[in-house]
C-alpha cells in the first residue's frame, strides 16, 4: 500500500493506473479506523481494480465548539489496518494541502442540509460536500463508498453528486453494529464505560419500536414510535434525545405514515458531551441495517 | 458539427474522442455569438483536439429584474457561426436538462464574489460558478477558455477550479473590441443608436486615463484615474457610472498605487436599462487589451 501525502503525487499515481485502464474506487474517512470503515474498504476491493482510502479529519466539517481537536488519530494504526484490507493507495493529506491560504470556496445541498443534524450543526454539511467534492476531483474515481450510518451526509453528497453532474457512482454501505448492537463510529471512542453501557439505548430503542412495527395489530403511528424512542433513550442515565425522526431514506423529508422507504433517524448526546447518531429502515430489509 | 442537446450523448461523444485519446477544449457561453466569442473558439481550436462550445442561458446567475427573459438567442444563427469556426460539437441543453426538479446545489467562491459586480449582482458569481462546475464535470475537459471581459468572472472561476481542485486549465483571452472600442458583449444589442453611440464613453474614458498613466510627468492617484473616469461617463448623455476600480488583476483586491497589476474596471448603465462592463490593464501589455 502506498502512503500518499500530496495532491501532486496522489494525481501521478492514479494517472498511472488510468494508463493500464484500472478501475478506481475510493473511500474518504475521517480515520480511526473500525470494522463500519473496513467493510467500506472490503465492498470498494469487490467493486474497483484500485482502492483508495482517504484520511483526513477536516476541520471545515467541524463547527465552533466541536469535537475537531479531540478526534482520535493515529496514522500508523490505521495504515496498517487499510493495508490488511488490501487498499491500494492511502491518502493522508496535511490540512495545509487541502485548504491553502486563500481558500474561499464552499458547495451547499440547500434543503438536505436543513434539518437533523443541520439543525445543531449548520456548517456541517457544507464542509462534507466541499471536501468530498475536492476528493472527487483529485481522484477521479469511477464510485466512491460511503456508510449508511451517515444517512443525512449520504443523501446530501447523492444530492450533490447529480445536482453537479459528477461522474461517478456513489454506493451506500450498510450500517455496522457492535455485538450489542451500538453503531460503530470512531465517536465511540469517547465513551467511558459507564457511557458505553448505556449508549446500548440506541439500538434498544430501535429494535423495540421496529417490533411494533413489524408486529401484530394495528401499525403504530409516526407520534407514537418517535415518542417512545424518546422515552426509552431520555430514561436511560446520562442519555439525552438531540432528535428522533421517521423520514424517507432518500429525500429525508418527514413521513406521514410509515412505508417500506421509512427510516427511523435519532442523535442523542451522552452526559452533553459525545453526540452520537443511528438510524434504521423501519421494515428491515435483506442486506440492510 | 454535432449538436447535443442531453447530457447523456454529450458524454458518449467525448467518451468516444476520449477513447481515440483527443484532448478537449470548452467554451462555456450563454450564445448570441461576437467576434469575442469567436475568437475564444479560435483559441480552443489552436489548443485542443476537439472543441466543445456550450450555449446555455444560465438562469441561475440572473437575479430579480435582470434581463433573463430579454437575453437575445438564436440557435441556428450561433450553429452556423459556431461550424464556421471548427467547433466539433456545440451543447444546448434545456433548463430542465440542467436544473431537473429538486435541483438545491450552489457552489460559492466568498471573497472574490463580493464587491464590484457582486455588489449590485448578490446571486450572479455563485450562480456562474455553479453552472461552470456542472460543465465542468460533464465534459471533463483539459483546458477551458473564458474572455478577459468578464474580469471577474475569470477570477472567481480560477479560484473555484484551485480550491476545488479541477484538473482543468483556465485561460482568459484578452477582450474584444468593437472598431471604436465597445467591448463586444452580446448585450450591446439591446442598445438603439443613440445609445451605441454614447457607449463609446467607456472605452474613451479608459484610453484616457491608460495616457495618463503611461505619460510624461507624475503618475496619477487611483483617486484621480478613477474620479476623471466618473466624471467623462457621467458627463455622457444617458451612461451613469455604477463603479469604477482600479484593482489587482489577480486578487481584485483594491490598488493603493498603480502597477504592472493594475486594473481599472467599470460598470455604466445606459439609460438605467442596459449594463455594460469593461476593463484594462493600465499599462498595457502586448496582446492583452
């Protein structure tokens, strides 16, 4: 695997494959890699010639008293990990190579950033967007792999994806959970294991209204899953619900009533302090979290 | 000549020149072509193996009030002066092919949008930018030619291709004169002879100042350049400057002092219905204007 810092030398490397007429597929990443990234990696080996894997915590996805400084990093950990995967070339630009001195530039997918998560965090998505649509002009690659448990940031880049007529095929990879049942995320890290213990109230929220749902008797309605959720999660200690919603999987606007394109969308924030995010198809589907 | 209407068939022709290993050149335009269009064509046709010309009137970079519906447009005038030149295929795409339904993305270069045309035109540079951008991807081109009149267009698309990280080359080509000096623009057509008349204000006041400034005895301040550009337009039956700088021909950035940089721009309503814009260099350079 090659370690490429530089835009220059990313370009050459993948001018080169191009020259063989290779495949690319590319990941982008925050780093801090856990099973959710590997399996990203795994799905882009199976579906590209080259992998590339970028690693770049970026700081403009990050608003004013965020996590930005605290994000867990280790290079050589994760390089090793991406090399057992197989990926061809990992990039790990310095934040002076992404935003150099002058840097002015920013892309907004308007209505999919309202809402949800861009309800506490305003900036964020604009960030997403602007450096994915930067990683797609370095790489150039023919799909690009990201996780479904960043729905919102998948719906926005799938937005921007067609609304600036890129080229390139985005996939969704589903969520990935711990044994209990805990989203993986490299936020999770944050946890103490007090914190740990409790933050299983996500998914037992989830899996307790997806029962309803796929119960006996009358369907429960939208009020009634997203209030309890709320409960279940509010009772539990230090666990605070930022939001519950039920949205259309694509276009994330609220449903009325619940449908096979229904997913459950919830935040909550551990003792103020970590926010973590889930979601769920409200009727499982084969091969999907 | 080919003419392409859907986004679909301009990406099969080019993949097929891409196959054949062409090099392409782009020509973004919004038709009714001049000779400043055609030189910029020209150009393409000397750089590049294969020249695409698109023709779109880019609803998105007109605000309220601005001459959207007015823009002039005659397709098989431009088809017919487009062939002339040797372009290999010209894009005409609908607004629908360009903004389908659910259309949310914009992409805005902050700095360099604010100020001088940008002041009185608040959505026109992220509209430009973004529907450059689309272009962009669904051409891939290796070189992209835009005119020098449009100064500030040129910077904001320059900046954009930079952070952004486009691996597409920018060229400005110098501005087109008509004998008198009118900058050609498409909008001169919405001038009656009185007013094409008074036009020539604008060039005459910039060729006097340009004497000034390459003349015997102390250089003029910028305040002065500019104050006697304000005064010989505004002196000019019908023409009312909107602004006049004298700024970095790169940053847009305001001049303290003149230099080899320096260029002084304006913009002058005619009549309080037609805006024409023009610029030079102060001190001229060869084959520049």
């Amino acid at each position: 695997m090659k370690l490429v810092k530089t835009i220059n030398e990313l370009r050459n490397v993948i001018a080169n494959w191009r020259s063989e007429g290779k495949t690319v597929g590319l990941v982008p990443t925050m780093g801090w890699f856990h099973l959710g990234h590997l399996s990203l990696m795994k799905m882009a080996k199976g579906k590209a010639d080259k992998v590339v894997v970028s690693l770049f915590i970026n700081p403009m996805q990050f608003g004013q008293g965020e996590d930005l400084a605290a994000y867990p990093y280790d290079l050589s950990r994760d390089m090793h990990l991406a090399e057992k995967e197989g990926v061809d070339l990992l990039f790990a630009p310095s934040s002076e190579e992404m935003y150099p001195e002058g840097f002015q530039t920013s892309i907004t997918v308007k209505n999919l950033s309202q809402g949800l998560c861009g309800a506490s965090r305003p900036v964020h998505f604009a960030g997403v967007a602007t450096v994915v649509a930067k990683l797609f002009n370095m790489v150039q690659p023919d799909l690009a792999i990201f996780g479904k448990k960043d729905f919102q940031q998948l719906a926005v880049i799938r937005q921007m994806v067609k609304d600036l007529n890129f080229n390139i095929e985005i996939l969704g990879h589903p969520l990935v959970r711990e044994d209990d049942g805990l989203a993986m995320s490299s936020r999770n890290s944050y946890l103490n294991q007090e914190e740990r213990r409790n933050a299983r109230c996500l998914y037992r929220a989830i899996t307790s209204v997806r029962e309803k749902v796929s119960g006996e008797g009358t369907e429960p309605s939208v009020a009634q899953l997203t209030d309890e959720v709320t409960r279940m999660i509010n009772a539990t200690s230090g666990c605070a619900v930022e939001y519950v919603e039920v949205v259309d999987k694509e276009t994330l606007q609220k449903s009325a009533t619940i449908n096979r394109n229904s997913i459950i969308v919830l935040a909550v924030k551990i003792n103020g302090r970590v926010r973590l995010i889930d979601n769920a198809l409200l009727y499982p589907e084969e091969n999907d979290s």
